[in-house]
C-alpha cells in the first residue's frame, strides 16, 4: 500500500495498516486487547507487545490480551522473521497505543469538562490533578471504536519514563506450559475433532505401485481414507487409531522409487561442480554480470586460502507439525502454527482455487520452528484430509519421520576464501566464494501452491517451484557474507547451484550460519598468519564502536587469555552484526579438545550483545541462548544424511542434536542502548557460534576445521589431515 | 490389536476410567482421554523424552508404554505436580528462570527432573545432565533448565528444613 503524498512515512508495520483500531480495542470488561500480525512460537512476540501497549496505554499488564495472527482480526504483517518483528509490530504497537492515549485523554477531559493538562492516568483510570473527578477508559469508551487513524505525531513515552519496557516482565505464555494447559495447537479440542495422519512418500522422486484404500478403511476407528495421487491419507475416531493406521499404511504401501540425489560423502565437490548462476554481492546486494577475478594486492607479503564447507541442516522441531482445519462448503478454517497467516492463505487460496476471503488461517503455537519448516505443509496436509469430511474438523500431526523426511532443510554450503596481509598486520584484501542452494521456497502469495508437499503429490500435481533465493540485500545465501570489517578491497560471489535433489528453504539466518562460520574462521587464520591476537586483530579492522564494543565485552566477560591456551584447552571468539542491520553479537567459548577421542567440549560460553532498547531483557537473553545452543548443535552434530534415493535421517537417533551432557553453561551480557532503535536478535547468535567453537579448537589444538559438523569421527581424520599438511 | 475395553488407570492420584484398546499408548489416553495434556508426541520411539511421565515414582516414555501396562501403577503427569494456583517447587523455578522457550519438551523435563529430585535431593550439575541424557530441547533451554533444577533443590531443601 502507498500512502498519499501528504502523509509522512509511519514507523513499522503502521505502514500497513495505521487505523488504531486494527491495533487495539478497549473492551468491556475492563481489559484491553492488543493486536499483532506476528506469530508466537516461544520467542516471547506476545509479551514484548504487552510491555509496549501496556506502557504506552498506562495500564497494567493483568488487562492486557494479546491477539496474535489471524487472518479475520490482525493486520497482514506477512511473515515473522528476520529478528524484525518489535522493529515492526512492536514499534507500530508503540505509536498506536500512545495515540490512543491522547485520544482518550481528550475526551477525558471533554467528558471532566477539564484541561488535559489537568489529567494523569493509572492503570486506565484517568483522575483530576486539582479536584477529585475520575473517569476510567472503559466508561469513556464503553466498547466503541476509536475511528481514527495513527498520525505518527503523538510521541510515545521516553526511556527513562517507561515502566514495563526494558524490564524483565516474566514471559506471559509460559505458565500454561509448565501446569498442562492447552498452550499448543497440538492440544487444540473441539467438538467432534477428528484425527488425520498422511502417509508421505519414501523418497522424492516416487511412483504408487500399490495402495489398498479398502484394507485401510477397514481398521479399527477408520472414518475415511483420503487418496489425491500419491497424497494418502487417513482419518480415524482417535488419535492412536489414525497413528496405527497410518503405520498398517507405511508398511502395506509400495512405490517405485527413483534416484536423484548427489553423493553425500562428496557433496562439497558435487555443490561447485554443478551449473551455477552467479552474482557479484555489492553492498550486500547481488549483481548480475561479469565476475571479477582474484586480483593479488600489491606489497602482500602472506596469502592465504581455505575452503569452508556446511552440510544440509534440519529445522527439526521437537513437536512435529500440526494443524486442524474445517471445512463448511467451500469455507475452509485452518489452525496451523506458520510464520504467517496471511502469506499461507494465499497459497491455500491458489491450492485449493477458492477466494482466499472464503479461508481462515488462525495462528496457534507449535512447537519452535526455526523458520521454514513443515508447519504450512502439515496446514494444507490438514486441510486435504478435513476436505474429504465437510464440518467435520480434522486434527493432523505429522508423524516423526514425516518432518524428518520432507521438511524443507537449509541449503548445503561451500564456501572458499582468500585474503592478503602486507608488511603490516592488515588485511589487504578479502575474496569469498559461495556455492548453495536457496535458503527461501515458502509457500505464499502470488508464487503457486507449490511450495506445499502435498502439492507435488496430488493427481494434478505441481512440480516443486522454480527455486529461487532471497536475492535482496544481506539475503539468502548470500546473507551474512558481507564483513563488517573495514577492507580496502572485497569481492564476494555468489555461485547458486542450480540442480536442487534436495527439498531447501528458509532455516533460522539462512545463510549466515556457513558464511559467518568460513568468515570468523578465516579471520582468524589471518590473523594467526599474521601473528596478532584474534581480538585486537578484529579490533585492528572495526571502526564502528557498537562492533568494538560488543567484542571487547565478550572478551572481558570470558576472561580472554591467550596464554591459557594450549594442550586441548582454548578459547575462541567470533563476531557478527546479523543482517549487518541487525544485533551486534560477540560470542566467546571455552572449548577441552581430546584429540585422540575427536571430542569437542564446550564447558562455558559468554555472549556479548547490543540490540539497542531491549524490551524484556531476560527474554532476548533466552533467546541468544538457544540460538547459541542451536548454532553450537549444527557446529557439532548435524548433517542431513541420504542415499541415492532416500533421506536416511529419519529419527533422533540418525539425525543427532545437542544433549543436555553436550550443553554448556551460558552467560549473556548486554551493551545498554535504550534510545536507540531495537534490533532483532532471535538470529544474532547463529552466525558467530561456529566460528567461536572452530577458532577454540584451534586455539586448544593447533589445527583448523573447516567442515562441519565437527563430529568426533570428522574431527579424528580432519587432525590427520591437517598434520600431514 | 484388540478390542476396546474399560481400563482404570491411577492418574494423579485418581482412579480414571478409559475404554480404549489395551494396546494403545498411554499417551493418547492421558492426552485425548482424560484431557491431561502437558505429555507430548514427539518421536513415539523413547528418543526425546517429550511424553515421559512417572510410573510408579519411576520416569517412564508414554508413549511406547501401553494402557494394559500402565492400569495398576501410580501414574503422575506434569498435571499432577501443581497448578498455576499451587505450583511445585520445579514448576515456580521453571518460571522464576524462564526456563522455557517453546515449551513443548517442558513437561517431560520438569517430570525428569522430579523423579530425579526424589532419588537425589541434591544432585550436581552433572547428575542433572545424566538424569537428562534422554530428553531433547530443540530451542536451546539446556543452561536456564540447569539453574532451574538447582533453585528448585535449594528450595525444596529450604522448606524441608523449616518443616
Ligand atoms: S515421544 Fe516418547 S520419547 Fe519421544
Ligand atoms: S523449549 Fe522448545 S523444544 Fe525445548
């Protein structure tokens, strides 16, 4: 939407939608809602908009009601990502609700027939400095609506005046989920609720050979099997019934199936082998045309050249994907657990070729998601199975092996570096070459249904989407290969691989994760060549004082000390401005490496942060935690695993990830910046982990490892490798 | 398979009815029959520990263990410890850390924890880990799950001694 030329440009999401009442509502009973577009999965979005409203509005947070996304009552505030959601549902909640206020001051003091000079509030009721005359909010607007538009002119609270911003408010979805409450879409109960599973295919590429629909009908609780093509399905009385027919399913089922992907064990050599289309990144930007080549600096006096590598990476979500969905003529409501409700009716809207007004998408949590994972899937899942049982509603969970198998992993990443010093001890010059495969391919407006599984699978079935990548600025692969760094030259390449064997998209910081990892690797490595201390290295080549600072934190939070290191004991550190817009993140671990064993221990890890203002600071601390803890995960554990034909990753027990013996103790440090704008920082962790823990290493051992993941097997020949020069 | 039959299972200190096949997991029938919730599906094969709950004071994956099983044996669920209102020790640190980031492997840690503060009032930080060995968390709680499980002990050895 464009905004006419006299309006000036609305903070956040205002520029959607800037009617307050899309935003909140005074409602009887003495409570108010708050309305944000953006989706809850743990990362405390509810609480953050509490704090903001409730402070704005003067209310205390006991009236406060959240509306998370919904296609019928919240504005359209597409997908929650990007760390960008206080940036701009948050700040819009700000400017709305401290108009809010001053309208309802104004007929405050209309109603009091008294100056709005004269008014203070508390906690909704508005009372007279001089004379003893109150009104509460609820009286002035006994359930009306505001009518009036958000004008950016009322200056929300500063700083120093607010009382539940910047506080650690405890997160308000947390006490359901520690008592039993019914806090996640999983433990949705409605009348009549039917229970569906989808026997997914074996492999990518299949054929049906064999599937009796009338055996299955026959089982115990069976109400209805659904068969569209190779989509099959079952709906059953319970739960328990749905899962054993499911399995009767999987093992009375045959496919062909055909081979199609790479071999795992060669898969670096297989990425930059293929065709690719390549792009110069230019101000974090891809360019399309010549590629310049490596241009040795003049007076280099060391070179040096490495190649870092990343395997394909699953969301893996604990809970798998769920959604229940009803279908009333060609009404469909759908509770699913996405990271958007208005991008995933639209492409239900194109699945199923009904006006997307007619569908209901109604976010409910699931568990954590981490980006693009079967969440969408398990919606349209839901909705293919409840079609075949018109106002029957139909709950679908995925089981196991399903989001093991077909969610959308992150991309698999080659990523080869060069860089000079001179005769001082500065960095000359810095060349990256990336070689991946996308890191988008969400199912949403204006593309087609393909992006759904279940769309591939149908009788009239959609190849999957032409893949294409986030080709904005610091976006898919390409996200995070841009240093911070100040460099006299950079030439950063973007080689996207075209063939795609394996189902990819959009994975917590997409590529940053790889590019970060070869990034703060090879600092390293240079500054090592260059025999400066890996921190006054990077100090050496950072201007910007929000960057300094956060690694100068980290360093003395860790009790940084080179001449600790050594025989199997080392610290490492990394650092990354995510987005190179986003949170400026400095992680330090300590790391014990066996070098026998191939084992890596992380005993302690220190996070240093600036995010600017900080709603809930415990909160964002939570969340760099776990994105430490997920990042540190990938470092060590996790890869993809396949054959010819079929992802063999199928349980916890093929797909490892980090134990609570493997965890480490964290500690997270904050940089105060409260008049500066918040930044996102739900991704700020991924990108400097693996460099913190592969710098350690190197630190503890003397040897450098560039292949992830550092499983102690990998580790072992890596040391070999390495010795043997 | 087998026909559904009625079972009486202990929950939380209750007999409950459910009529179900004897076979089916407890899970569902703590889940879908008795509307005891906080257990989830998460792998069904006892690799996540996201379904665990207590059978007779001992940790137990519901989701493999069968209804026929379970009839008989003191069964506790998260449900069992506390309220919002009277929350457990473990439930009130949980909270006090803000141990939680998506929540769904939360009840199957606080249940570990419990069966693991009853043997061992006291435990250290790696007879914590060790009493965790089996359950997953994807969001990365792991750190805030250590301190809550410590200040849970510390509590609960605080109010036995001003018993
Ligand atoms: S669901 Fe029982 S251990 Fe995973
Ligand atoms: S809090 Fe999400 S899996 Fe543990």
């Amino acid at each position: 939407m464009t905004d006419a030329p006299e309006k000036k440009k609305l903070p956040g999401s205002l520029s959607v939608d800037a009617r307050i009442d899309s935003w909140l509502s005074i409602d009887a009973g003495e409570t108010v809602t708050l309305k944000t577009g953006k989706t809850e999965f743990g990362q405390g979005i509810k609480t953050a908009i509490a704090q903001i409203g409730a402070d704005e509005l003067d209310i205390s947070l006991a009236r406060v009601r959240v509306q998370e996304a919904d296609s019928a009552l919240t504005v359209d505030e597409k997908l929650t990502v990007g760390s960008e959601s206080v940036q701009q549902s948050g700040v819009a909640m700000r400017y709305a609700a401290a108009q809010a206020r001053q309208i309802l001051l104004q007929k405050a003091a209309d109603h009091l027939g008294l100056a709005i000079e004269d008014l203070t509030v508390e906690d909704g009721l508005v009372s007279s400095r001089s004379t003893n005359r109150q009104v509460s909010y609820w009286q002035l607007m006994a359930g009306q609506a505001f009518n009036a538009e958000v004008t950016g002119d009322v200056a929300p609270r500063s700083p120093e005046s607010r009382r539940l911003a910047g506080q650690n408010v405890p997160r308000l979805d947390i006490p359901a989920k520690l008592t039993g409450g019914r806090a996640f879409i999983q433990d949705m109960a409605l009348p009549g609720l039917l229970h569906g599973r989808v026997l997914h295919p074996p492999a990518y590429k299949t054929e049906l050979l064999k599937f009796d629909a009338t055996a299955i009908a026959k089982l115990p609780g069976v109400v209805k099997v659904v068969q569209d093509g190779r989509f099959l399905g079952v709906i059953a009385e319970r739960e328990d019934q749905a899962v054993r027919a499911w399995e009767v399913m999987r093992d009375a089922t045959a496919w062909r199936e055909l081979p199609s992907l790479p071999n795992e064990d060669n898969l670096a050599d297989w990425l930059v082998s293929q065709e690719t289309h390549d792009w110069l990144i230019d101000g974090g930007t891809p360019v399309d045309g010549p590629i310049p080549d490596i241009v040795e600096p003049a007076g280099a006096s060391k070179t040096l050249e490495a190649i870092y590598t990343r395997p394909y990476l699953m969301h893996a979500p604990i809970g798998p994907s769920c959604a229940v969905a009803q279908w009333d003529g060609d009404k469909l409501t759908v509770w699913e657990q996405s990271q958007g409700v208005f991008p995933l009716q639209a492409a239900l809207s194109c699945a199923f070729a009904i006006p997307a007004e007619n569908i209901h998408c109604i976010h409910a949590e699931g568990a954590g998601v981490y980006g693009h994972s079967g969440s969408d899937d398990a919606a349209m899942d839901a909705a293919m199975l409840a079609r075949a049982l018109p106002g029957r509603p139909v709950r679908l969970q995925w089981m196991r092996e399903d989001e093991h198998r077909w969610e959308p992993y992150g991309s698999a990443m080659v990523i080869g570096l060069q860089a000079s010093v001179g005769a001082g001890t500065k960095l000359l010059d810095w060349n990256c070459d990336i070689w991946t495969n996308v890191h988008a391919g969400r199912p949403r407006a204006k593309m087609d249904s393909a992006g759904f599984v279940a769309a591939w699978h149908r009788e009239k079935s959609l190849p999957p989407h032409k893949p294409a990548d986030n080709q904005g600025k610091h976006g898919g692969g390409h996200r995070g290969a841009t240093p911070l760094y100040d460099l006299p030259a950079m030439r950063i390449v973007k080689h996207l691989v075209k063939p795609h064997p394996l189902r990819v998209s959009s994975l917590r910081a997409l590529g940053t994760f790889g590019n970060v990892f070869a990034q703060e690797s090879f600092l390293d490595e240079m500054a090592h060549a260059a025999g400066q201390d890996p921190v006054a290295f990077r100090l050496a080549h950072l201007k910007d004082a929000r960057a300094r600072a956060v690694i100068e934190k980290a360093a003395a939070m860790a009790g940084w000390d080179p001449a600790k290191w050594g025989k199997g004991y080392g610290q490492g550190l990394a650092f990354h401005r995510y987005k190179n817009n986003k949170c400026f993140v400095a992680v330090v671990v300590e790391a014990e490496v066996d070098e026998a064993k191939g084992s890596i221990v992380i005993p302690r890890a220190w996070i240093a942060c600036d995010a600017g203002e900080v709603i809930n600071p415990d909160g964002a601390a939570n969340q760099l935690e776990g994105g430490f803890l997920q990042a540190m995960s990938w470092t060590l554990k996790e890869a993809v695993r396949f054959d010819a034909t079929r992802i063999t990753s199928l349980d916890w027990e093929s797909y490892p990830i980090l134990t609570f013996k493997d965890a480490p103790e964290i500690e997270v440090g904050f940089v105060a910046r409260p008049n500066d704008p918040p930044l996102g920082v739900g991704e700020g962790t991924a990108g400097p982990t693996p460099g913190a823990i592969g710098n350690a290493v190197f630190n503890a051992i003397g040897v450098r490892l560039r292949e992830l993941p550092l499983t102690p097997e990998r580790v072992r020949k890596m040391i070999v490798a390495e010795r043997r020069g | 398979m087998s026909a559904a039959r009625t079972v009486t299972l202990q929950v939380n200190g209750q007999a409950r009815s459910v009529t179900v096949d004897p076979e089916t997991p407890l899970l569902y029938a703590l889940r879908n029959d008795l509307g005891l919730v906080a257990a989830k599906y998460g792998c069904g094969v006892e690799q996540c520990g996201a379904c665990a709950v207590l059978v007779d004071g001992e940790k137990a994956f519901s989701c493999t263990l069968t209804v026929e099983q379970a009839a008989g044996k003191a069964i506790v669920t998260l449900e069992g410890l506390g309220t919002p209102d009277a929350p457990h020790p473990l439930q009130k640190a949980f909270e006090a850390e803000q141990a939680v980031q998506c929540g769904y492997c939360t009840s199957g840690i606080i249940v570990a924890a419990k069966a693991l503060l009853d043997a061992n009032p006291d435990p250290d930080l790696p007879a914590i880990r060790l009493a965790l060995q089996d359950h997953l968390c994807r969001c990365g709680t792991h750190s805030r799950v250590f301190r809550a499980i410590r200040r849970a002990a510390q509590e609960m050895k605080t109010r036995e001694l001003r018993a």
